[in-house]
C-alpha cells in the first residue's frame, strides 16, 4: 500500500483501484472536458455515500 491512499482513509480498496484506472484513463486523453466530467462523477458519487 502507498501513502498516497491516505489522502481519503475512508474509501474502500476497491474504490481505490477504481479510481485510480479513471485517473489513469483521463491522464492518457489530457483532455480537460472529459478530467472535468470524470472529477464531477467522481465528486457526485463520494457525496452520495
């Protein structure tokens, strides 16, 4: 486990590697419009926990 998972503790493993191939996904296209979409999918489904 790296300390970079600590930044959000309460999130599950799974989760994590979820996220973690998102981000991987958005870095390979670098297109703002598609990070900006995936950080507001993102940032819905962790409010909606």
């Amino acid at each position: 486990m790296s300390k970079k998972k600590e930044v959000i503790p309460n999130l599950p493993i799974a989760e994590w590697f979820e996220l973690e191939r998102n981000m991987e996904i958005v870095a390979r296209m670098s297109t703002e419009p598609v990070r900006a979409i995936l950080t507001r999918n993102i940032e819905q489904k962790n409010e909606s926990l």
